[in-house]
C-alpha cells in the first residue's frame, strides 16, 4: 500500500490572520490572534524607540572629553 499523502520539506508558518486557506493544524484561535498581534505591536514599538534613540544620538554633537573626568 502506498502512501497518498505527499510531504515537502518546506517550513509553514502560522498566520494571525484567520484565512480558510490555512491548513487547520496552523489555525490559531481568537485570543492567541489577539495575543500574537498586541506582541508584535509591542515589538514593533521597541524597535521604533531604539531607532529614535540612535538617530537622536547621531544627531546630537558630541563634546570632547576632559582628561581626568568621567563623562
């Protein structure tokens, strides 16, 4: 007997979007959903925050440091 599914070596990735195309063993539920966007949101707003702290830093002029003195 011979085998009737095929099998890939492909990675799948689960959606946070509900689609009916995805295969339901990668459908996720309504609060994993939510939980999974709020954490991208908030990653995304780290990563906003670092970027306006480098651009802050490389803007601003840097003044010599004194022997002797920490900064």
């Amino acid at each position: 007997m011979t085998d009737s599914q095929t099998t890939t070596n492909t990675p799948a990735q689960l959606s946070l979007l509900p689609t009916p195309e995805v295969p339901v063993q990668f459908r996720l539920d309504a609060a994993t959903r939510q939980r999974g966007s709020r954490h991208i949101a908030e990653i995304r707003q780290m990563l906003e925050e670092r970027r306006r702290a480098r651009e802050a830093q490389q803007r601003s002029p840097r003044r010599p440091q004194l022997p002797g003195r920490a900064a």
